[in-house]
C-alpha cells in the first residue's frame, strides 16, 4: 500500500475544525493506505506557549485522535520530537531551501502578525521541518487541506531540488485533499483556531458545547426571527454539514430562506447531532485516559517502528550527501 504522512499539533483540545479537517479524513484512509500519523510538537513550538503544559497537551491531542477513531492498530502513532532524526534531515533541506520561497509563505506572514512575533526563524523554517516529517518516511500522498497546500507544493519542490542535487532518495509526495468546507470560528469571522479562542472543543461536554453553540455568530443580517436568512453566509449551517444528514440539511436550508425556522432552533438542531458524534468519543477518551500508561505505550510503540524507518533513511541521506562514506556501509 502507498504510505501516507500527515500530522495535528498539539496546540491545546482538539476542536471541531480539526475532526472535519483532518481526522475524520484520516479514520477513512485506515484500510487503503499504510498511515503513519503524528503529534507534531515540534510545530507547536513556533508560537509562543507554556512549556509545563506541553506534556499534557500531546497526551490531550493523542486521545482525542484515538477517540475520535485513529486506530493505532491499523496505523503508526507517535509524537514528532520522539524521532530525533527529523531535525537533522530538517537542516540538510534547509540547505537546498531558498530563503524567498520560506518568506513567501502566506502563513508565515500571517502568524508573524498574529502573535506580533517577528523574525521567528522557527516559524519561518516551518515549512522546511513539514517536509523533513514527510519525507524522512518516503511518504507518497499527504492529506490537505487548502490552508496546507503552499506548504505541501514547497515540500515538493525541495524534494525535487535534493533529489536533483544529491541524487534519487526521496519520492516525490502528492497531495490527497480533503473535501471539507473552511470551518470557522463560533465568532464566524477567522478560522476555527486554539490561539483565537474561537473554538468548540472535540471532547467538550454537552454543556460546555450549548454555552458556545447559543452565542455563535449566524447570519447577521438576519435580525428578526421573522427575516429570512441566507445559509451560505453562516457558519452554523456550514458545521451542520459535517454532523447532519443530507435530508436534514435540505430541510433547514428552506426553512431558514423562509424564516420557518429561527436561528436557535438551528442551532438546538445542531447541538443534538454533534452530541450523538460526540457522546461515543467522550466515552471512548474516558477509558484511554484512565489510566494513561496504554496511551504512553502506544505513541512509544508508534515512534519505535517509525524510528525504524528513519534511521534507514538517514543512512541513504547521509550518504547521498557525503556525509557518510558510502563504502563504510558496506
């Protein structure tokens, strides 16, 4: 089976935009791809955060795919910076990396500006260590979203200019997109982020779910319950596409164009059938977490097979690029 790589940092719970964006996408590929998926803490580094709570945070973010049906057993689990080989292959691509393709990055530009961080080299130098985590398993296809598909066409690129450069080593990665909508916020404005605090969390309970579902921006050029709404400028219908049935879907898209029906109704509606998603991985969370040692186990076995395959890999690398005397190989 064709190897495909993709990763989730742990930069706080798990949300809504995250499942639709990429879990529920990655439990579909179990069966026909061999998957190899990380908790890439590395990444997270790159904004400013509390080091104390990393440790929770990647045990968080490791439940939460488990629950929400990443099966360890179909699939390789670990966390990033357990596979120390990543950073030294992320150096030798720096190498080939031309400085202007990293500075063009849009979201480079725009977590600069969000955290008002500067000149972050680790920031910058993000795209570099997502292709080093891709390549470093010869992965052949990558899920992606369209926020993530400038960052996949410079890992392509630097893949092509290594290989061009030192020789054939890597496969040259293809993207697997994903087929869901841009989820934004509950403020309905920015992209359903951790660091916006704008989001609704994968775990959170039924209440905590209501207390942020009841005050979500819809269409607000609708101001009376009277007025027709337009289900395309709200972001509450575009999660509902996620969690309800098509028939239903159909039926709420009429009946907002008619203010049949209110937007707390709609939003009663969607409570209702995120819960029924939800309750199950709640439970499934609970029994991971109690106690945590399974969990442990299995991001450690994850991270040994795919050492593994790093260590081969680097070996190759290493060679190719006359680190290593090829005939000490031997």
């Amino acid at each position: 089976m064709k190897r495909v790589f993709s990763g989730i940092q742990p930069s706080g719970d798990i949300h809504l935009g995250n499942y639709l964006g990429a879990i529920r996408n990655w439990v579909l590929l179990l069966d026909q791809y061999d998957c190899i998926f990380c908790i890439v803490d590395y990444h997270a580094q790159t904004i400013p955060y509390d080091p104390q709570a990393m440790p929770r945070r990647v045990m968080n973010a490791a439940v939460a795919n488990m629950a929400a049906g990443i099966d360890p057993k179909r699939c390789r689990l670990f966390v990033q910076s357990h596979v120390k080989e990543v950073t030294e292959l992320a150096w030798i691509l720096g190498c080939v990396t031309p400085l202007g393709d990293l500075e063009r990055m849009t979201q480079f530009k725009s977590k600069t500006q969000e955290h008002q961080l500067g000149s972050n080299l680790g920031l910058l130098a993000y795209p570099v260590l997502m292709a080093a985590d891709i390549l470093l398993y010869k992965a052949e296809l990558v899920p992606v979203g369209d926020d993530q598909i400038q960052h996949l066409e410079l890992a392509r690129e630097i893949c092509r200019k290594f290989d061009s450069t030192f020789g054939p080593v890597f496969p040259e990665p293809q993207p697997l997109l994903t087929k869901t909508s841009r989820v934004m916020g509950i403020d309905g404005k920015t992209k359903m982020s951790k660091s916006l605090n704008n989001t609704i969390g994968l775990l959170e309970t039924e209440e905590q779910v209501w207390s942020k579902l009841k005050v979500a921006v819809t269409d607000e050029n609708r101001k009376r319950r009277t007025d027709p709404g337009n289900p395309l400028v709200c972001n509450v219908f575009t999660i509902h596409q996620g969690f309800t049935q098509d028939s239903q879907i159909a039926q709420i898209d009429k009946e907002c164009r008619s203010a049949g029906i209110g937007c707390v109704d709609c939003k009663k509606i969607l409570a209702r059938n995120l819960e029924a998603v939800m309750a199950p991985m709640r439970e499934r969370a609970r029994h991971l977490e109690s106690p945590p040692d399974e969990v442990r186990q299995i991001l450690d076995e994850g991270a040994s097979a795919c050492r593994e395959i790093a260590v081969r890999v680097m070996d190759e690398v290493r060679v190719a690029t006359g680190l290593r005397d090829a005939r000490r190989q031997q």
